[in-house]
C-alpha cells in the first residue's frame, strides 16, 4: 500500500514525489514515457536552448552597434541539436537520482484508474491512499483538411538540422509565437494567421500589440481573422498550397505548416471509473486544494488544462502533494506567471486590464517604457514597457505586464508583490540597483500610484 501514486514523471510529477517523501510518504511515481515529460524532453528545456541560439545570432549581427566588426561563418544547427539533447539528457538523469535519493519508487509503464485508491500498470494493481495525476498534454492537431499530412510539430523544429524557407504557422498561443519568432531569427520566412483579432488573445492587448509589432519589424507577416480552411499539394517543389478563410479567402503557399498546439493528456487514464470529470477544454476539473471530483484524487499541471504551463505544475505539486499529507492549502492560480521568449521577452502575471474591468474593478494603470530607461538605452534595448493594473479603491496590484529584455526574470518581482499583497503605492517606493530593467516595475508602479517621477504630466 502506498501513501500517494503520482502518475508522471514530468515537471509537476516529479516534484510532487519528492514532496510527499519529504513528507514521510511511501511514494510510487508511474511513467509510461520519458522522465521529465514535455518540459526537459520536448518543450521548455529543449525551445530555450533554440532561441537561446537564435538570440546570440541577433547579438552577433547587431555587434556593428557598438563598433565591434564581427563576420558570421556558417551556422551549425546539428549543434544545437546536439546542445538541447545533451542538456535534456543531464536534467533527466539528475531528476532520477533525486528521485531514489528521496525514496520514491519509480515504476515504468501505462497507468489506468480503476477506481480512486487502485492504479493498475502492466496488469498489476497499485493500493494507494492518494494519487495525483500528473499525465501533461500532448500535441493537438486543429482539424482542417490536409494538415496532419503537411504539419510540422514543434518538436520537429526542435530537432531540425535545416530550417524551412517559408512556414506557416497556424493559431497564435506561447508556442506558436515563440516559433515565429525562432524560425525568423533562423532565416525562414513566418506566416502567422490567427482566427482572433489578435495574436496572444487571452493576453492584455499591449502586449500583443508590441510582439505583433516586433514580429512585422522583423518581417513576419502576421494575418488576424484569418483561418487555415484547408490544406492541399502546391506546384511540384513548391511544398503546400494554404487557403485561408477571412473577410476575403487568400492562398499562401509555403515549405512547412507548422501546429504546435496542445491539449490535456487525460485519454485512456480510466477517469470515468474513478468518478473523475473534466472542464470544457478537456482538462480534469479540480478545485482550490486541487482535489478532482473523487476524493483523495489530485491533478496538476497541464493535465487541468488552462495555462499549461511548467512552473504552475511544479508549484501545484506542491499544494498537492502536502494536501495529501493532511494539509488543506489553497492553491494561488492568480500568481502563476505566464513567460515568453520571444525578441523582445514578455512576461505577464495576474489580470490584464480588459478582464480586470470584466470583473467590475474600478482601476488604475501606470506603464514605463523601456526607451527612456537606462539599461534599456545604454544597451541598445528600448523596445517594450511595463505596465501595472491596480485596484483604484485600495491599491491592490491586479497584473502586471511586461514586453521587454529580462522580462522573463523581472516578472519575478511583481509574483512577489502580489503573493505578500503588497499595494502598488508599497511597490511604488521599492529601491532598485541602476540602471537595471528591474526599475520599470517601480516606476510602472509609481505611475500608477499617481506619482511617477520620469514621465511627463498626465
């Protein structure tokens, strides 16, 4: 008899294992597929070594800036494919290790529910007390005729030695952006077309408006209200012909279609038997303690759909893992931030500005932008700004929004500020280190707070 099963081993699986041994449990964790799941092997890990590739590439052409000369030789993509593999490798062998070094017992194979205290893998059934289930997502192809025999994944591009001349990238979530963004740096010209009105819909809309215009700046042609209708052979050598359905259909003829979209891996885990229902995007629904609808059955990460992202499932295998244990902790989803390596990095936390005001806050906004700070200037860096939402009638910060450099690290500052519930006037008077980027989220801060110290009168 175990005290938890945690069923996966990636980002969220992983951590909520070893947090129940801490916690004095007998621990199984089941994996049915690589250790580390899509983060270490197919997602975070793996795209941050690309575009960290890609940003070097940038550093290296803009160089001249600052009066150093450099020519570029030839670029080895077989390289960073050796890079990303080597790295994924040194994390999986690290989370294995501290897995046995914690006691938890790992067991390879599929895992079924087959009621909320039984987990069969390999026909063998597992008693346990609890269980959290960590199964992730998986690709999720939109169903438009012709594409799964043109799509390209995002995990291809991840392994690819050779980059497309010419993409088209359907639907506009995190992964599709930060691909634009990557296979532009490489050379290939992007296409994004995006039924909404905007890319990054669900994002404040500064902040899709700036990556929209970095990504022209860059030549990426980016089309709104446009859906990928069809898909079918072009000329011979010419790749696939792509009709897109907008206010006028258009064709768009291109090497690649590239679909990285993702939806909650919950297929063929027995739910039903365990009384364990889903959301509306396919996600198991939990509530604040993470709990599933069958009592003592927890879920985290992507397997609950909504933001899916690697660092939320970390943090919710906490909460999870030690309300297994006898706590009864509340889960913060308001503090998951929602990162983006794109050129400029953006980084968001908490409500934009359109769904504070969707839930009736009456609200205060301050920005700062990039161009007049220092670092910003001194680094030839200016593109974005830093935008903060409050509540106007007690100062609460509502979100913070960040397109810029190190907006990825900075976004750090404003999660803290909102788990100890500081107001943005406390916010407003924090010191910072200059010049640094960090000080955009003071003086943001300050704007909102009615006192900003370096932006011309309101």
């Amino acid at each position: 008899m175990y005290d938890v099963t945690v069923i996966g081993g990636g980002s969220g699986g992983y951590a909520a294992a070893i947090r129940a041994c801490q916690l004095g449990a007998k621990v199984a964790l089941v994996e049915g597929g690589t250790m580390g799941g899509t983060c270490v092997n197919r997602g975070c890990i793996p795209s941050k070594i690309w575009l960290r590739a890609a940003s070097v590439l940038q550093q290296v052409r803009s160089a001249g800036d600052l009066g150093i000369e450099v020519t570029l030789g030839a670029i080895d993509l077989s390289a960073v494919v050796n890079r990303k593999n080597g790295v994924s490798s040194d994390i999986r062998m690290g989370m294995e290790a501290l897995l046995q070094n914690n006691g938890a017992e790992v067991i390879r194979g599929r895992a079924t529910l087959k009621g909320p205290r039984e987990v069969e893998v390999g026909g063998k059934i597992l008693e346990t007390k609890k269980v959290i289930i960590a199964t992730g997502s998986t690709l999720s192809f939109p169903s438009v005729p012709g594409l799964d025999e043109a799509a390209i994944t995002s995990d291809q591009v991840l392994d690819m030695t050779k980059v497309p001349a010419t993409v088209l990238i359907c639907d506009s979530g995190y992964i599709e952006v930060e691909m634009a963004f990557l296979l532009n740096a490489f050379g290939a010209k992007v296409t994004v077309a995006v039924e909404a009105p905007r890319i990054l819909p669900r994002e404040d809309r500064d902040t899709s408006q700036r990556l929209t215009q970095s990504l022209r700046e860059k030549g990426v042609e980016v089309l709104t209200r446009h859906a990928l209708k069809s898909v079918s052979k072009a000329a011979p050598g010419t790749g696939w012909s792509c009709l897109l359905a907008g206010t006028k259909e258009r064709t768009v003829d291109v090497e690649a279609v590239l679909a990285a979209s993702r939806k909650p891996a919950t297929a063929n885990l027995g739910l039903e038997k365990a009384g364990i229902r889903l959301n509306e995007d396919g996600g198991i629904k939990v509530n604040d303690r993470l709990e599933t609808t069958a009592a003592g059955v927890y879920a985290i990460g992507d397997a609950t759909g909504g933001w899916m992202m690697s660092h939320g499932a970390s943090s919710m295998a906490v909460t999870a893992a030690q309300n297994c244990m006898g706590k009864t902790g509340r889960y913060p989803f308001n503090l998951v931030s929602r990162p983006l390596w794109t050129f400029p990095e953006a980084a968001a936390v908490g409500l934009s500005e359109e769904e504070a005001e969707k839930q009736g806050y009456e609200i205060e906004v301050g920005g700062f932008p990039y161009a007049i700070n220092g670092l910003g200037m001194l680094r030839g860096e200016p593109e974005g700004a830093v935008k903060v939402v409050s509540d106007a009638k007690n100062g609460e910060i509502l979100g913070v929004h960040i397109v810029g450099a190190a907006a990825t690290e900075i976004i750090g500052e404003a999660v803290l500020a909102m788990q100890l519930e500081a107001t943005v006037n406390e916010l407003a008077r924090g010191v910072r280190a200059h010049p640094t980027f960090s000080e955009t989220v003071v003086d943001a801060a300050r704007d909102a707070a009615g006192w900003a110290l370096y932006l011309p009168k309101r």
